[in-house]
C-alpha cells in the first residue's frame, strides 16, 4: 500500500468532528500513516479541540492559528493562549496564518498585523508556518521578506497561484501544497505550476472538509480522499505514484519533524 500523508485537514471543524473516529480509519484503511488537522478557524475553541483531536490519535498532530478570516481578532491575548496551546508535543505548526485578499472578511491592515505576528510566534516556538494566501501572492512574499521565514521554514498551504508564484515562494523556502484543487477541469494553470516544484518541497493535503477532489467534488472532504490529489498530482508531474508518495512523506516528516511514514 502506497503510504501517505494530509498535510492539511480540519479535523475539529464541526462537518467532521463528531465521525473523527470512523474518518481517521477510513483514512488509514487507504494507507493514510498521519496528518496534521488546522484549528484556526473560528475561535480558540478550534484550536482547542483541535489539540485534543491530536492528543486523541498517535496519528494525528496539529497546528494552532488564527486563520486571516478572523484577523480582526487576533490581539495578543488570543496569541497567548495559542502559544499555551504550542506546548502540547502533538502541536508541529503554528497557522494556518497569512491573507486572503479575495474575501477580505478582515481587513488587509489586521490580516497583515497578524501574519506577522505569527511568523514571530512560529520563530519563538521553533515550528514552522502553514500560510493561506489568495489573491495575495505579492504582499505575501514583501512581508515575508521584511519579518523572515522562521528558521523552521513553512509551507504554502492550498497553494492556487501560477508557475511564477510558485517560484518566488520556493525562492524564499517554503514548501508548495496541493489539494483537491489540482484535480478541478479548470486548474490548468495549477497544474502547471506543479510541474516547477522541486520533488524535495512538494506536498499533498485534503484542507477537508472543504474542497474535495474529482471525482468527489460537492461531497464532504476527508483525509482519505488525497490519494486522489497525489495521484493527479503523479500524472500532472509524470512521475511514478510510488516516487512521489515517498518524497512527499519524506518532505512532510522533514518539514514538521514527524517521523517518516
């Protein structure tokens, strides 16, 4: 069974909480061997029962955050509590952090506020970073130069941009995330972009339960559904499904410091 990863799910998020259980075995059934589920959304409480998710299943770790939706919120008595919540061994990212110019549902002064306030907390707490970024590319990559990356890199979460986008995060160190997205009729450009990322910063992730791959797509997103990503993922980079699985489990156990799959 090829092995696996999810870089990227939602674990806590009420669509899938309450069937964690049957979803984590499902995940393992198709060779899932450990993801990493994003609290974040919302408020702390995400993050909260995203950390006892963690705590619940050997194969399942975290990441605390304040998404850039919820910037507005981000003042420093929420970055206490997520730097509490960071001592937790199961913690291995700080995010998903960054901006999101499309929705604008913060405003851009209190995302990019944000955004640096968790590239600090991330160099403090030697983790690395998960970044949303849409619509946004350019001032991502200006503020990520004017505060650096942390020492322990981070990865571009969801990662929607083109070819040139790509290349100017993976100048700075990041890592590249694909999900179900790559799988969509109308991600040429994505697909594209793909074929640039170096095999040693590639990664594969569900971001469920939003955005489910074909042929799945409208149905509730789970961690066992980025086999499908990674397949695509294969073709779109006209690799061997096996080669590719390995490097991104190596890549993902490098990046967060998990134990290789």
């Amino acid at each position: 069974m090829t092995p696996l990863v999810d870089t990227h799910c939602h674990l806590a998020d009420p669509k899938l909480r309450a069937d964690a259980d049957a979803i984590v075995e499902r995940a393992r059934v198709v060779g899932v061997r450990w993801m990493v589920s994003v609290g974040a959304i919302g408020t702390i409480e995400t993050d909260r029962a995203t950390v006892a998710i963690a705590e619940r299943y050997p194969d399942v770790f975290a990441a605390v955050g304040v998404h850039p939706h919820d910037a507005s919120g981000a003042d420093a008595h929420r970055f206490d509590e997520l730097r509490e919540l960071a001592r937790s061994p199961r913690v291995v990212a700080i995010g998903e952090t960054g901006l999101d110019f499309h929705y604008l549902h913060s405003p851009r002064e209190a995302q990019e506020a944000a955004l640096r306030r968790h590239l600090e907390l991330a160099a403090e707490l030697d983790r690395p970073i998960v970044i949303h970024c849409r619509a946004a590319e350019a001032r991502m990559v200006e503020i990520v130069r004017e505060s650096a990356m942390p020492p322990r890199g981070g990865v571009i979460h969801c990662f929607t941009g083109d070819a040139a986008a790509a290349r100017e995060f993976l100048a700075l160190g990041f890592y590249i995330s694909f999900s179900g997205i790559l799988t969509f009729k109308n991600a040429a450009a994505l697909r594209a972009a793909a074929r640039v990322v170096p095999g040693d910063r590639a990664l594969v992730e569900t971001d469920s339960p939003y955005l489910a791959p074909e042929p799945y797509r409208g149905r509730v997103n789970e961690p066992a559904f980025v086999a499908r990503t990674l397949e695509v993922l294969a073709r779109v980079r006209e690799t061997a499904l096996a080669t590719l699985a390995g490097e991104i489990a190596e890549n993902a156990a490098r990046l967060f410091r998990v134990p290789a799959a």
